[in-house]
C-alpha cells in the first residue's frame, strides 16, 4: 500500500521543449494522483484509475493546483544566507568587501549549523528540494549542510570552497589544507544518504597551478564526485586569470589543464567566452549555468543562451545567491527570460520549467532520480498556485490554457506560489492559505 498520494493537476517534462506550444515535451494530467511509497513514486496516473490503489493511504488534496517535481538549483552559497542584497559593487571588490567576511564566521560550527538550517528552510519554502552549494573553506560548513540535509532527507551537492592566494590570510590558511579536507569530507559524505561531494575551487583567480591540479587529481581518485567552480563571470576577473595564468591561452583551458572539465563540471556564469572556450566546454560536455540574478544585480554581463545552445553547451540555471537576489527558481526563470530579451532571444515557459526540473537534473546525470515524477523517482514534488497573490489572481482570470499559467508563474510568481514542497514525500510547509491536506 502507498504511504501516500498527492492529487491535483500534476505536469511533468519528458524532454526539452522546442519552444512554445510543444505539447509533446511534457505530460499533463487535469485531475491525477502521484502515490508515494518509501520516500519514492510509486505510480502516477488519472485520479480514477488510482483511486481503488489507495487503501488507506492519505491524500493531499490539492484542488487546480499544479503538482511538479521539485525545483533543482545547480549554483547557490551557502555560506551567503546573510550577503545577499549588499550595496554597490562589482565581483571582485563585492568578495573582498562582503562575501570573504561572512564567510570567515563559518569556522564556528555553531554559526554553520544555524545557518544550514535556515537555508534549508528557504529552499524548501521556494520548492526547491535538490541544490548544488558552495561552502565556505571550512570543513565545518560542509558538515553542518550535509548533517542537516542528511536529517530532513533531502538531496544537497556541496563542497568546500577551494583557495589559497587573493583572500584574507584567515581563509587561505584554512585553504592550504582544504584539498585534503576535502577527500575526508568525500570518503565521509558522497553517497551517504542522498548526499554527494563536489569539490569546489573558488575560481581560477583565487587558486594556484598546483592546487587547481591537485583539485583534478581529486576529481579523478573519486568517480561520481563533481566540480563545480566560477568561469568568465566579470572582464576585471577575466584580465586578472589572464595575468596570473599567461601561458594559457584561455581562462577556461586554465581549467581544461587542470583535469576539471567534464560531464560533472559545473562552471556558473559563462558569459565572456570566446569560440575556443565554447568548443572546450561543448567538446568536454561540461555545463555552462546560467545565474541571471546574480549577473545583473553585480554587473556582469549577459549570458549568451542562444550561442551556447546552438554550439551544443549543456546549459543549466541557478539562482547564485548571495550574489543573485532570490531563493526562488520562480524568479530566477523570469530574470532568464528578461536577460534573454535584452539579446533578442526567448525563454517559453515550458522550456523555463524543463530547465528548472527535468533539465537541471539532466545537467547533474540524476534525471533517473530528480527532476521529473517517474516511478522509481525521488518523491520531491512542489505544488504551485498560480492564484497565490491578488495581481496573480486578476491575471489568471484571462489565462488561456496551461502555458499562460506557466508563463504567470514564472513572471508574477515567488516563495507565495508555492503551497507545499515535499521532500521524498514528505511535507516539508505548513500548508498554507487555509489548505490543509484533505482525505479523499
């Protein structure tokens, strides 16, 4: 018997859009039931063909509400909770001034545990149930994060940050020793549970020859373990890598040297990249993510989605906070979408929603596991209203069919439009609105 099932109007990708109106990308059931069973999808089908498979199991009701699986986040800091929304400067001198301060405090694991639990809470109250997190260089930040994750069941990919030049004395002394943190942190964490390393040099600029080596070395003693790291965000970043790395050709094949590039790369930003750049990441399968709040709250630049999908860059999306402006995947689809507009490009709304669920697993190789409501799939599920705010409400009522809801969401839509995150089938809100979970 199922432990659970969800009911309402429960969408899911099949695979990326073509663009607008491409009904064959996804599957859409009006009136549905997901059955959950061991934290898993057991079954999704029509509500009366599921129905007589209940037993006694509950079900949360969720009238014209949208059920997806939860949001994937593939760029965020951990260690930002209290960075995001500082004044006034561009990335290298927003770091030094704002990040590297912060980031000083999670040496406390008192500090770090609290923290984790916020931001835990946060991407839960946004929908999101998988992300892929920058610790600060301490040991402590990582472990406060995957204890607390580990404790609520939910899917984290995280590393400590990597750096031992151009940074306060107080983290790159933490630093020369963070390469081999980060193998105890590996042999202790990737793959307990749901939890998986990626080990995480800052960017090139903060990281020496030998340690960026030493980072693809670890890389390759460990399959399955990611990278994740910041590539071509700023022009002062990229004239700085060009200084302190004159023998390379490019910033990216400073990375290419290093053994870092490959299918579980994760370069945030990608937006100065010359041709040969774009071979390099297309050529070694690495993901290009996009984190468009971050890039226009700092200054950055826009990222060049059409260029790097037509030269075959897997692409992913992200929120980048603390330099991007919000937890939600909600916004951060709408920033893509105005970013991409500034270039004469679009952004539909079912590809928005593909990326944020279906694509981003695709981009982290777990689409058998996240991103979509498949039996055998994790049970992380969100459930959107697209009537959540007054303004919200007035427009739906000229909506003309599922995109449009789609397309409010994502532009009118944030933490509000989200009435239940579950986190392998369990809720992870109080729901709201007066909604509580209703029996058949």
């Amino acid at each position: 018997m199922a432990d659970r099932a969800i009911r309402g109007r429960v969408l899911t990708f099949r695979r990326a859009p073509a663009g607008a109106g491409d009904a064959g990308s996804y599957a859409f059931l009006p009136d549905g039931i997901v059955l959950v069973k061991d934290g898993r999808v057991e079954a999704v089908g029509p509500t009366a063909s599921l129905l007589p498979r209940l037993g006694g199991a509950p079900v949360d009701h969720f009238p014209d509400k949208l059920i997806l699986p939860g949001f994937i986040d593939t760029h965020i800091h951990f260690p930002q909770t209290q960075v995001i929304a500082s004044y006034g400067a561009q990335l290298l001198e927003w770091l030094e001034k704002y990040t590297f301060v912060e980031e000083q405090k999670y040496a406390d694991a008192g500090h770090a545990a609290r923290n984790a639990e916020f931001f835990l809470d946060e991407l839960a109250r946004c929908g999101t149930t998988t992300a892929c997190c920058y610790g600060s260089v301490h040991a402590t930040s990582v472990e406060a994060l995957f204890a607390a994750a580990e404790k609520r069941g939910a899917s984290m990919i995280a590393g400590t940050a990597i750096m031992d030049r151009n940074g306060p004395q107080a983290l790159l002394d933490v630093g020369k020793d963070s390469v081999a943190a980060s193998r105890d942190l590996i042999k202790r964490w990737h793959g307990k549970g749901r939890q998986r390393y990626a080990v995480t040099p800052r960017f090139a600029i903060t990281s020496t020859e030998a340690q960026l080596a030493a980072c693809g070395a670890l890389l390759h003693e460990f399959s399955g373990v990611y990278m994740q790291t910041h590539l071509a965000e700023n022009p002062e970043e990229i004239a700085t890598t060009r200084r302190l790395f004159p023998n390379d050709p490019s910033y990216t094949s400073v990375y290419a040297r290093a053994g870092l590039l490959g299918p579980r790369a994760l370069l945030g930003h990608c937006i100065h990249l010359d041709d040969s750049e774009v071979a390099l990441l297309r050529d070694t399968q690495s993901v290009a993510v996009f984190c468009p709040t971050s890039n226009l709250f700092i200054g950055s630049g826009l990222f060049d989605h059409a260029r790097l999908a037509a030269n075959g860059v897997r692409i992913a999306l992200a929120t980048d906070v603390g330099g991007g402006t919000s937890y939600s995947m909600l916004q951060t689809a709408a920033e893509a979408y105005k970013a991409m507009q500034l270039q004469g490009q679009t952004l539909s709304a079912l590809a928005a929603f593909d990326l944020m669920t279906r694509g981003n697993s695709a981009a982290l190789g777990l689409e058998a596991e996240i991103g979509t409501l498949a039996p055998g799939a994790y049970a992380d599920i969100v459930v959107l209203d697209a009537r959540a705010t007054p303004a919200m409400a007035h427009r739906m009522e000229t909506a003309r069919g599922l995109e449009d809801e789609l397309f409010v969401l994502m532009t009118l839509g944030d933490d509000r439009a989200v009435m239940q995150t579950y986190i392998k089938g369990k809720a992870a809100l109080i729901p709201r609105r007066g909604l509580p979970p209703a029996t058949p």
